[in-house]
C-alpha cells in the first residue's frame, strides 16, 4: 500500500473513527482501524460491534492494500500533526510509514484477517436533514436509562406520525418527546437506538451540514453522508405506551420566565439534599409561586417568583437534576407548568413551542 492524501481529511477521519475502536480481549483487532486504499480513495473501518464506522476520502493511490493500525496510536500521532500539508503512507514489511515534510514515522501494523465486516444495512430508507435528527436526539437522550436492565428504556425510541419524526425517551422517572416536522415520510413503527451508541450519532454528524440518509431493518440502522457511513445495532424490544400517562388536561397551570425559573432552580439546587429535592409550592389564587430546599449541613432557601398562575393550589417535590436537564431542549423564553395533583407528573413545556414536551415524576416527601 502507497497513498499521498491530505493531512487534515484523514486527521478527521481517523477521529471519527478512532472512537468507536472497541476492547475486546477475544478480538484484540477491534481496537485497531483498518486502511483500505483502491481506486481513487482511502477507507477508514472501525468497530465495537454494536456500532461500525467507514470514512472514505480521496487519496492518490499509487499502490493499493489494507493494513489495520491501532487507533489510539493514529489518534495521537496525527493529533500532533503539522496541517494544510499532503502525507504519505506506505506499507514496508508489515509496518506503516508515514512521511510529512518534517515527519518519518514507523508503526507497527497488526493482523487483519478477523477484522469484522461493517453491515450494509438493507430495508426501509428516509432522508432527513441532519441538523433536524441531532436536534432530535439532543432534545430527549439525556432522559434514557442509563442501565441495560430494561434495554428497551435504555434507548431513544424513533417513530414517525403523518409529517412528524417523533423522538422519545424515559429512564421511568422522566420522560421527554420531541417532534420534528417532515414532509412525506414513510411510516416509522419504530426504532429502539441503544443508549450508548446514541452519543456517538451525535459526534460523527452534528457538523455535517447535509441531508443523511437512514436506513433500518429489524436489527440495525444506518446513517450516511458525505464519505461517512455509521452503522448500530437496534433493541429487539417494545417502548412502554407513553401516551397515555401524558395527562390530557390539568387543574393547576403556571407560565414564568425560563431564565427566572432557572436561576431559582440553580439557587435551590445549593441548598438541596443528598436526593436533589427542589419542593415547588403554586397558589394561584395568592399569586405565589415559591421554590425552597433545605439542607441541615447548609442551610435553607425560598424564592418566588412572578408568573401567570391558575387552577388549584398544590405543593409537589421533585429531583433538581430532572428538572434542570429539560431546559436545554426548550427554546421558548417562557415555559409552562402544568400539574393535577401532588402525586402525579409535572409537565413541561415551552409557551411558543408544542414540540416539546417533558414530564416529571414528583418525589416522595
């Protein structure tokens, strides 16, 4: 193998693909990224298992091979890389040489033959711009469950209903669904993205400015753009009928400054317990909306702040955590509050936008 390519195309892929390099003690060449120079470009491979990246960017080929080189090492050499220079690299007795102006560097290759194929994944396709699937997915992954006790919470849940691509996600405690509107999309019974895969989606395509292109079946999903093809396994399972905890009306409703309620909850949180208790107290009909927390090593805290405020009164604790992880996903300088009872879910939601909603379980006090 003999290539001359850019330094910075493949400083870039060999950090896209550096991190889904996996550990595996069984097959130690899964913590390597396989180069495969032919035609007119070079591909970078890498994978875990669960999820699989191929980068493929342009190169002068002056003699084709594939070589599987360890992925932290590439990382680290080509992050200490002079850029805007051509590099070339070239395969001498099983070793890499790579050559800059001001570079001579030799690396160890590894065996390649078990180096995992990346599944090319066949069955039904849409397009969708990739800003609006990374707003998607930022706006309810932090909701997952972080355990894979229940695998099929342990995910973000993708379906589609006429012009919506709905995302969802809940760890039990919390649920948060965004919908994003896109015209004539096929139906979508749904997709279960693991967890844990879900952060790297969000690393490989949140700067690309294109369309992606997905495609899925009962077991993987893929996503494509410009030379990048990312590939994860999905959850064999079925997300809990959600809709239907989703209050339909409530008896007590506040609006206030998404800015106010902030900054009350970060107060609130320096005095909260060990449990991360915020206790949130509305009386419409006294025009107070208070947040206090307590905490015997600190001290104590209330602030009320202004609103519109109406319904019954009503007085629930919740986590501060789950409560402050919402406000990244609305947009809307004010939000709504809407409640029924002490023992059943907040609500959340911006005042200008229905894209967006998030219910929280209340704590028990």
């Amino acid at each position: 193998m003999k290539i001359e390519c850019s330094v910075d195309k493949i400083k870039n892929a060999i950090f896209l693909s550096e991190k889904i390099t996996g550990k595996n003690l069984t097959l130690p060449v899964l913590s390597s990224i396989l180069l495969t120079a032919s035609g007119k470009s070079l591909k970078l491979r890498a994978t875990n298992l669960s999820l699989g990246i191929e980068v493929e960017i342009p190169a002068k080929i002056e003699k084709e091979g594939v070589m599987a080189i360890s992925g932290q090492t590439l990382a680290g050499i080509f992050t200490n890389l002079f850029q805007n220079e051509n590099i070339v690299l070239e395969e001498e007795n099983g070793n890499l040489l790579i050559k800059t102006k001001k570079s001579k560097i030799k690396l160890k290759g590894q065996a390649y033959d078990d180096f995992p194929t990346i599944p090319i994944v066949e069955g039904k396709s849409f397009e969708i711009e990739s800003k609006k699937l990374i707003e998607g997915i930022k706006s309810v992954y932090y909701s997952s469950s972080v355990s894979d006790i229940k695998p099929e919470i342990s995910s973000v849940y993708i379906y589609s209903n006429e012009d919506n691509l709905i995302f969802v996600s809940t760890d039990s405690f919390r649920l948060a669904e965004k919908r994003i509107k896109i015209k004539g999309i096929d139906e979508i019974p749904g997709i279960l993205i693991p967890f844990k895969n879900v952060s790297e989606i969000l690393r490989v395509f949140s700067d690309k400015p294109e369309e992606l292109k997905v495609c899925f079946n009962k077991n993987q999903i893929s996503f494509s753009a410009d030379g990048v093809y990312l590939t994860s396994r999905v959850i064999d399972g079925v997300f809990p009928d959600y809709r239907q905890i989703i209050p339909k009306e409530s008896k007590t409703d506040a609006v206030v400054l998404k800015q106010d309620l902030l900054n009350a909850l970060k107060l609130s949180n320096i005095f909260s317990d060990k449990f991360n208790q915020v206790n949130l107290s509305i009386k419409p009909k006294e025009k107070v909306f208070e947040l206090s927390s307590s905490n015997n090593d600190v001290g104590e805290n209330k602030t009320e702040l202004d609103g519109a405020l109406s319904g019954e009164s009503v007085e629930v604790s919740f986590n501060y955590k789950y409560f402050f992880d919402s406000f990244q996903s609305i947009n809307s300088d004010s939000i709504s509050v809407r409640l029924n009872q002490s023992s059943k879910p907040m609500v959340l939601s911006g005042v200008s936008d229905n894209s967006f909603i998030y219910l929280i379980m209340p704590m028990n006090r």
